[in-house]
C-alpha cells in the first residue's frame, strides 16, 4: 500500500493504525468492563434508528483515532460539498443530490450553482398525478381496464432499490401487483409475464441512460408482448419510461407524457428516490413513496446536524473502517431480522461495492488503504442455517451488521419475539463465543467420558470476539426504510471520503459491457476476434 492519503490524514492514519495494533487482543467484552461509559458513549440514535457499536472491537482509543481520522480526512468539508451540489463526482464531472429528491417542498438544492429543487417538484407532482389516476382508475389501458399490475423492467440502481422497498413495505393483497425483471436471461421475463394480461398490465422501463442492454432487451420484449395483443397505438398507452436520457426513451418510442425524466446528479445506485421509483409510488400509493422520502430526509439531516461523535452514518462508517484497515477484515455480513428486508443485503452490495470498490483515489493515484469489503447476507434466522457456522467458527472474522424492528404486527402473536430473540441472542453469541472450559465442564456435568470430552471440546468451542453492529428500528414502515436506505448510503459516501476514492463512479463495469458486445457478434456467426484460446475455445463452442 502506499503513503497517498488525503492530505493532512497520513498522521490521523498513523494514529488510527498504533491504536487498532494496541487494540489486537482486547476481547470486546472485556471492554464493558475496563469501560464503564462504553455502551453510552457507543450507542446512538439517528432518525429514528437506535445503533449500537458497542459490540465492535474497538477500544475507547481506537475509536478516538477513528474520530480523528474522519476529521483529519476531511468528512465535514466533503459533506458540506455534497449538499452544495459542487462536483464531487469528479471524473465525471457531476453533482451528486440524491438528498435534493427527498427535501420537501421549498427546499433549494443547487446543482453547480443551478436551482434544481423546483424541477424535482415538478417531477414529484408528475410522479404522484399518475400514482393517483392509476390506482383511483381515472388512468386506465387502451380497452378502458384498469391496471392491475406493473412490470418493472430495469437493472443494478435501476432495480435493486425498487424491488427492496417493494418487498419491504408491499401490503399483503395489493390491489396493484408489482413484478420485476432485471437480467438479459430471457427466463426472468418469461416468468414475470407468466399469467399476466396486456390489457391490465402498465409497463415501465427504467434505465438511468437508456442504453443499458439487458433492459432494452426487456423492453423489447415486453413491448412485443403488447403489441401482440393490443396493437401498436395500444402497446403505447400500457408504456412508461424513467431515464435520465428522455430523448432516447421517446426515440425508442414511448409517448412523451409517459417519460419520467431524473438528472446525471443521480447515481444509478442511489437513484430510488427519483422517478426510478415510481412503479413503487403506484403500487404502494404515493403517500407511503413520500414517507419513505421524509424519513430518508430526517437521516439527511441528522447526517448534517448530528457531531461526529454521535453522528449514525459517520460512526458506522468507522466502524467499518475499523475492521476494514484496522484489522484487515475483508467481508462483511449483512443480516436484516426482518423477512421484508432479505433483498437489503443485494441492495448494499451495489451500493458499497459499486461505490467503493475502487483502487485509486480522486486524483488517480494508488489508494493507500483496502477499500470496500465483498458484502454478503440473507435474512435472519435463515442465515442462521447457513452461513452462521463459518461466522461462529470460521477461520477469519467477519463482522455483521444486524438490523432488526422492535414490533411488527405481522403473522401470529409470539412469532416476532422468537425472531427477537434470535437477533440478540446472535450478537451476543457472536462476541461471547463459548470457551473450552465451559464446554467440557457441560459435558462433565452430564456425565460424559472423559475421552469423548477431550474429543468433543475443541468442536464445541467458540472463539467469540465477533464484532457486530446493530441497527434498530421501532417498525418497518416507508419513513423507517427510508432512513435505514439513507444511512447506509452516507455510511458509504464517509468511507469514501476517508479512502480517498470518487464513491459516484463506475468504471469498473465497463469493459465487460464492451467485450460483450464484441462476442455477442461472434455467437451470431460475425468474424471471430482476437482472444486468448481460452476464449476462443467457449466461442466456438457455444456460438449458433
Ligand atoms: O453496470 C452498472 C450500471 O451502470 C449501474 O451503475 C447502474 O445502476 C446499472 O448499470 C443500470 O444502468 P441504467 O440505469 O443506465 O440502465
């Protein structure tokens, strides 16, 4: 690794490292004991959320470092930036303000200097005219039918935060159904068109750039679908399109009045607040969409307001980081103690790793530290079933964010307390671990042999010193998610700013997309192009 930290950070660097090296060896619940303030000094509240870092390996030392290396890093200057709308996308040259798409009403974000907020008004009232004639059936298809289910056709930050907070917050007899397909495999259409009616069905094709080949590939077909059975003056009325290239939606030729236009200051990843969103706006009714914009806002502001030290995103972010640099972990879990949320791991996978997957800085030199770790996860318990042996008695440490609701009132009274206490009962498992003592002073005490002790013991033993964070949320409702959504997407904006790296690109996805291209011409009987034999062989092979 190199020495290229963000100027002014290198000593905060030094710090945080003697402090994470000091720290190697302290067992976490050691550290209730040597300190008294930890669990106060280590929980938070931030819109909402309750968040316990207290479980983390850090030492009251390391974590100080940590505060001081947000500081000397530049956080607070490059968070004042972000909401300025100045460009911090820099090797694309844009403003970021997703944060510009959930300020309410009279709000004045400016993009490079530009007043946007009345254009994102205008594109809400849009959003919400629509939502409301659909569901209220003044909107209706081209045979007078009202529309009973959306197909959602879009990919990465185009589908990814839809269907998350569809699964999240869909009522159990939705009154309109909400399908998604997202991948170039011609079985996920199939499948979301299965049993569906053109007459009752609205499409919408979201694509930040509308050129992205999987979704137009989708929209092609469900195009086609339509027109199948309603005509092409038919198909049209059953079309919409949300993209932040509109002339090429209407050149593809969806009507004008049905292109839902967002800005290049959105990222794709970070994008569901925008019309990105609108199949979710109709579906779940357009109050609910806006709840989910206000509670995303009470984190934005709380981001904003809140000092460091009690700031959610920023201590999350450093928690990471922590693990991350401190103490070389490269994974990380994610498992939501909520069914509704078994698609926020997948979610946060684009988010972090898109975002901070990265191994140069701003300014193009190698970056100094690791970036972001892989994220993976599923919904507890069912993680529980799976990957949770590898957590407990693994050979590598893998941290794990654990995010639970206090109260649901969803399914049998009782099922939700067991849930619970599953949740805790991990963390708690995760950082106690069970020693061999205890383990063969149990089988002692059941009277087992004392060779099958010493067989037993090691198998039994956990190592513990798992650190987890925990996020709470009193229930899952729109402003909830909003804030969990909001507060990872800050957590990783933080981390960025720390490593050094631009959080808003992607050029890393590129090349694939290009060599794609290039042999999709091959397998259609093109001049075969210069490859390893390797490649060579699978193109022969599999070409038509
Ligand atoms: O391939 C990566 C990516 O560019 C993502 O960043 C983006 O969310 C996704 O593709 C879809 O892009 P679009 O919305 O332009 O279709």
């Amino acid at each position: 690794m190199s020495d290229n930290h963000p100027s002014g950070a290198t000593e905060a660097w030094n710090r945080f490292h003697a402090a994470a090296n000091a720290a190697h060896g302290a067992r976490i619940v050691d550290l209730f004991a040597s300190e008294p303030d930890r669990l106060s000094r280590l929980t938070l509240d931030a819109a909402g959320l309750f968040i316990d870092l207290s479980k983390q390996s850090w030492t009251r030392a390391a974590h100080d470092a940590c505060i001081a290396l947000a500081q000397a890093s530049g956080v607070e200057t490059a968070r004042a930036h972000l909401f300025a709308g100045d460009v911090v996308n820099t090797s694309e040259g844009r403003a970021v303000l997703h944060t510009a798409l959930r300020a309410p009403d009279g709000a004045d974000f400016r993009s490079q200097g530009e007043p946007v907020s009345h254009e994102v008004e205008a594109g809400r009232a849009r959003m919400k005219a629509l939502a409301d004639g659909v569901r209220s059936g003044d909107i209706v298809g081209a045979t007078g039918k009202a529309f009973t289910t959306i197909l959602h056709i879009g990919i990465g930050g185009s589908d990814l935060g839809p269907r998350l907070v569809w699964e999240a917050l869909k009522p159990l007899e939705p009154a309109i159904d909400l399908r998604f397909t997202a991948n170039v495999d011609g079985a996920e259409i199939a499948q979301a068109l299965a049993g569906l009616d053109p007459e009752t069905t609205l499409v919408i094709a979201v694509s930040k750039t509308f050129t992205t080949l999987e979704t137009l590939a989708n929209a092609e077909a469900a195009r086609d679908w339509l027109r199948a059975r309603l005509g092409d003056e038919g198909a049209r009325k059953h079309f919409a399109a949300v993209s932040a290239a509109p002339d090429k939606a209407v050149a593809f030729g969806v009507d004008e009045d049905r292109v839902f236009a967002f800005w290049d200051w959105v990222g794709g990843r970070f994008s569901i607040w925008s019309a990105v969103g609108l199949s979710c706006a109709i579906a779940l009714g357009y109050e609910a969409f806006a709840g989910f914009l206000a509670g995303a806002n009470a984190m934005d502001r709380h981001f904003v307001e809140a000092p460091l030290a009690t700031n959610g995103p920023v201590q999350l972010a450093l928690a990471h980081l922590f693990n991350r640099n401190g103490l070389k972990r490269a994974t990380r879990a994610v498992t939501p103690y909520a069914q509704r949320l078994r698609l926020l791991p997948a979610f946060l996978q684009q988010l972090e790793m898109e975002s901070n997957g990265k191994r140069v800085t701003r300014d193009g030199q190698p970056v100094a530290q690791e970036t972001a770790t892989a994220v993976f996860g599923d919904a507890g318990t069912n993680g529980q079933h799976a990957f949770f042996q590898l957590l407990h008695q693994g050979t590598d440490i893998i941290p794990v964010d654990l995010i639970g609701m206090a109260q649901t009132d969803e399914g049998p009274a009782g099922m939700h307390r067991k849930l619970l206490a599953n949740l805790i009962a991990q963390a708690e498992a995760l950082m106690i671990g069970r020693s061999q003592a205890d383990v063969r002073a149990e089988l002692t005490a059941k009277g087992v042999d004392a060779a099958t002790i010493d067989r037993l013991a090691p198998q039994r033993t956990f190592p513990g010193d798992r650190p987890t964070s925990l996020i709470l949320a009193q229930s899952l409702t729109p402003e909830s998610l909003g804030a969990i959504i909001a507060l990872y997407e800050h957590k990783t904006f933080v981390e960025g700013v720390i490593w050094g790296v631009n959080s808003f690109d992607q050029w890393g996805v590129e090349l694939g997309k290009t060599l794609a291209v290039r042999i999709q011409g091959e397998l259609e009987g093109g001049a075969r192009g210069a490859h390893d034999p390797s490649t060579t062989a699978l193109v022969e092979r599999l070409k038509g």
